[in-house]
C-alpha cells in the first residue's frame, strides 16, 4: 500500500500516552503510513508558537505530505474540526487559528470535518477520534466527501505590519525560539521593493538595533545583533547568547521599525 | 522482509544517547523493524506513570506490535525481564509492574526472559543488550523458544476501589497528566451497572465536586469539573487550567467517591 | 527506491520547527530516507554533551547509517562543514569537535564541504540548507565528488588520561547523564592491561570511592558507588539517587584516579 507522510504536530507532550494513542491510532488504521514527528513541546494551549512552528518547516515536506495539528483548548466545544488542502499539502486540526500562515501563504481550498460522521468519539480526545482517523484516511487516499464539507470562516491570528508614516512601521514580536532569537513579523517577501536597500532601525524596549548582520556569528559573543532568520523574518539575535532574556521580551511585544 | 512495529518507552531522557543505542541495536538485528516513540520522558524510575502512559494508548496499535518499556531502577539485580502476549500485541520490559494494567485488561501469556542466553550484557542497561534484541527477534517472527521460560508471578501496583459503604467507594489519584488533570482509579467499564445512572459526588482534599461534564469547555475557564478522560476514567479537569496545581494534590492521593 | 537510516542530533529543542524543516528538507529531497531521531535536547551549544551522546549509540546502527549532526554555534562563519566516512557510517556535520570521539576511536576518511556548491543557503541554518541535502544524497548513493574534498584538520576537544606518577592518573569528568551518573574519561579498552586487576580509588570533591560494583543495584538506596557505565567508562553512580547532584560535581572537574 502506497502511503504518504504524516507529520505530527501537538501541545501534548510526551510524559502521557496520548500523542502515542494518536500514533497506534492512525497505524491501526493505515499500517503504511509513514509517521513524522514535529514537536509535541508546543507549550499547553499556545496556538500561536504551534503556528509559527508550523510555518518554519511545513514547506520543505514531500507532496501529498498530512499535518496533524492539535493544539485544542476549545476540544469537545462548538469549535469546528478542519481539513485544509493547498497545491501540495493536506493541514488537519481545529479551526482556531492554528493554520493561520498556511491561508496567508498557499492558495488553498478549506473543509469543515462532520463530526457527527465520526463514532465513539471522546469529547477531550479529537485528536486520536477525529484528526488521526481523517489523516490516516488522507494517507491512503480514501475519498472523504462524506466527512467534509466547504467552509468559509477560518480564525486567524496574524496581524500585519501597521505603516506608521512613511518610513516608520509598528511590528510586533511574532516568535521567541529555542535558542531566545526573537522573532518580528516582518518577513522579507511581503516588502519586496524594500528589500534591496534595507537599512532598519529597530526599536524595541527602549533600545535602538541598527546592525543588520549575515549571522550572529559575525559579532562578538553576547552582543545583539539584528538578522535575518532562516525563514525570512528580521529578528534580533545574540552571538551564544539568548536575545529574549537580554531583553526581557515576550511574544506580541511592540516594536518599531523605522527605513 | 516484513516486520512489526517496535514501540519504545523510556525513563531514559533524550539528552543521552541511551534511547539511540536501543534504536540502533534493534535496527542493526532487524533493518525492517519500524520504530515508534511512545516517551522518552517518563520520570526517572517512575513505573507508575509509564504503566498508566502504556494504558492510554497501546491498545490502538495493529497487531503485533511490540512494546518495549524500559523504566528499570532494578536493573542488574535479581528483578527478571519478562515477555507479555496478548491476543494482538507483546510486551517487553522488566518484571517490575510496568505491565500492571494489561494483565488486569487482557488474556496473556507471559515468560521469563532467559538472560544467561544473552551475550556481553552490560549489567547496567538490559534495554540495550536484553529487550532490545528481543524485541528486534519477535518483530521478524523468530523462534524464541531458547529464551523464554513460562512464569507465574507477575508485579502489579494496582488497587481497586474499596468500597467503603452501599453507596461510597474509597479511591486514589491514579495518575496527573501533562495538563494537570487528575485521574482517579474508577474505570466505567469495570461498574458497568452504575454507569447509566452515574451522579457521583468526589471528595480531595476536603473539596467536593459534584457536576459532572463532558468536557471541560462546557464551564468557564478557571472552574474545576468532574469528566470522564479520554480512556474512560473518572477525572478532576479545569478549563485552561492546571488542576492538580490548583489543588495541589499528587498521584496516591485519597479519594472518597459518593454515588 | 532503496535508502540508509538517516539519524538525526541536535541542540534545537522540539518546541520550534527546526528540527522538521530538516526532516521535511531530507524526505523532499530522498522520500525514501529512513528517518531515526537521536536526540534533539543536547544543552544549546553543548558540543561535548553531544559528542558523547553520538558516542554511546552510532555504534549500534546498522552499516550505512548517515548521522547528521547540529550543534553549531559556529554557523554561517569560517566554520567548515564536514563529512567523516569510516568504515561502517557516515557523519555530517559542522568541524567543531562534535565528532572528536569518532576519530579517536575509528578509521576514518574526512571531506570538507564545499559550501558555494550550495544555494539558497541561510546563513543560520546549515543543518537545513547543506547538511540535511549531503546526508539525503548520501542515503541514496549520489556521487558526491562535486561538493568533498579531503580535510585535514579536525577539530577535537578530547583529553587523555595523564599519567602522573606509576600508580596514579589525572582524570576529568567527561559526561553526566540523564541520571546523574558522573562518566570518567577512562575507557576500560584504553588500558587492557590493568582491566583484569582493576582496583581504583577515584578522588572527586575531596571524597574518596572504592567500591566497584557490577551495577547500583548492588548497593542500598541512596549510596555513591563506582560501577563501568555501559559504554565501557568508569562512572560514579547512585543507587536510585543523582550522584552529580549529590556530589555538586560538573563537566570538566578534575578527579584523580589511584590504581
């Protein structure tokens, strides 16, 4: 049986059993699915780190390739399951925001599952009752018409730079990643005319960054340095050091850019 | 060459390379060997918590699929390793109770693990050089006659509820998980005759709660609620919260359950 | 399509979607790479700690096997990316030491990468833009020419033993793992002649230890015990205990070793 990858992507962590009944789960019901681990340390309930997570590797993934997406405070409440197909990939979880950089990147077409299609569902578990049997079935093949139909409303989270005058921007601190980087919501490929002459002068906490550096290696341990990160982004980092704690920042801070 | 799925459950960690030589052996014996994660992340000897971890989720795997579960404090001393087979699966660990719930769920069959018939067997790390190589042999269906014995007495942790009067019941906190929820030592299908009519009236730690909900998105965020989990146990969840934090009680705590 | 283990170790954490970009990179590129993790949760920057974790498993893996290893503080600067080519194995990665233990104890051949063969690539992220492609190439047997050539200078930060009069050696603590065992360098291989009559007395913190045991079992709970680790080191462990707790030790302490 020919079967594509599923990549796994929870806030379960490992200490229980709950990501491994997602995983028997959907081997039980397709033995040659191929099962891809993301993360399962997304912290409880934080759909935006899942987002962010999401959107950092979901691309490099071969075609036909399922994300299973469980990050799910409202489970077992009016919140509507979703299957969102793009020209490449399958994206499978609660419609809560979590696949907001998927609607702003991809073209895609988007799904509302039928709950009531589903048996012996628990109403704290869709993930192994709901999202694992549709991925294992995406996987295969199976036509899915009687769990889906067409929805339109999608939540989303993402908020776009705000152009304060001409040359000033409000960002907000989109990400903080393992390694304390701290991550803008300014991606290079949505300014393109900017790009060629960029000369950013970042305001963040009252401190000014204006070293616009290849990488952090490039400056001397501990000190902060704006680059680019690997997906895009313009982020202040620090050489062996974590630029978050430094700066004692947190997600959806305000910062200013100005050209 | 076909084989099983090998599922792997550790106290080990992951900052070591302890898992990866476990993954490594059963690999070099058994290329086709399909390996899944179950947890790294148990706490260190904690064999309560991977029991309960197992219980949640080995029962979704295909057939034939061999658990693997090291949590292992007595390692080198006279504990043995034993083999479990059930109708569907096989169980692969130390005798130290790890597997108390498949015996009270499942028929079974079990064995001693002839370790005089292994080979450079370091007396520290039997998951390496003991269970793996057993598992790697049952995964490609091999004869093992030479290293099993049948045995008798089995470890078990586990206490059933005590009834106290008609209508009371003396419980224990079975198991916290990820998210805080406390799972008590009250299964619905082992009082099948109370289920329909279920109004049960919890008592820890001087606090009583009494309504019982299907989820715990059905109360506002904060509030704690009794629920049944995702396995069929009876639970005090709250909504967005941390509810053995909130309440601050631990896995053995007492319980008196009114019906 | 036939393809090699490919075994991933790295420093990222799972909370970020670094570690899947590689895996998404790898399987984009080779769908049939077989995919094992290691760990991902080596101390940010640790390459010691990582050394030693690839010490303890590649052993193991079955001939072929592609270890790409990221711990890379280094990234984007003069830093070269290798390839180490023994007998068994392949090993990708950056020339930090991270493979120290790797030329110290196997025959080898090593490449350096050449790096302007390589496009689009982020200068924060080798392990996806040039580590992750060698090791897909790799698995699939590409010819590799164009991008290896020879190497001569590796980096390492092993230290051997000192001998400091006939009966007595300078040792470091060269690892404490998940448990708190404190790892030694002295491997029982390095010295065959005194692993017959092996008596020690290793000095650590101004405590002595002279009770070799098979295992910490061997001991009552709670007691400091010397034991071989199951690598073949020797090690000061605590039975159900942390040893390097106990004792405040940390990598890189001085220990004298009596004989």
């Amino acid at each position: 049986m020919n079967s594509s990858f599923i990549a796994l992507l929870t806030d379960f962590g490992t200490e229980d059993g709950y990501v491994a009944a997602m995983k028997g789960r959907i081997l039980g019901l397709n033995p040659g699915a191929q099962l891809i681990d993301i993360s399962h340390e997304i912290q409880t309930y934080n759909i935006r780190q899942a987002a962010f997570c999401l959107n950092t590797c979901y691309y490099y993934f071969p075609e036909k390739t399922i994300f299973v997406t469980v990050i799910d405070p409202g489970v077992g409440t009016k919140r509507e399951g979703i299957v969102i197909q793009t020209s490449q990939h399958y994206f499978v979880g609660p419609n809560n925001g979590v696949f907001s950089f998927v609607y702003q990147r991809e073209g895609y077409r988007a799904f509302q599952i039928q709950m009531q299609e589903f048996e012996d569902v628990s109403p704290t578990f869709h993930g192994r009752d709901v999202f694992a049997p549709m991925a294992a079935w995406l996987a295969e093949g199976k036509s899915l018409q009687r769990y889906l139909k067409p929805i339109r409303k999608l939540e989303s989270f993402l908020k776009q730079p705000q152009q304060l005058s001409e040359k000033e921007f409000g960002l907000e601190v989109l990400h903080i990643d393992h390694f304390g980087n701290i991550i803008l919501n300014w991606h290079q490929n949505d300014f393109p005319e900017k790009r060629g002459v960029f000369a950013p002068m970042v305001t963040l906490r009252n401190q000014k960054f204006s070293h616009l550096a290849a990488t952090f290696g490039d400056v001397p341990a501990g000190e902060l340095v704006l680059t680019w990160d690997s997906s895009g982004y313009l982020q202040i980092a620090q050489n062996k050091g974590c630029a978050a704690d430094t700066l004692g920042c947190t997600v959806g801070d305000e910062v200013k850019l100005s050209l």
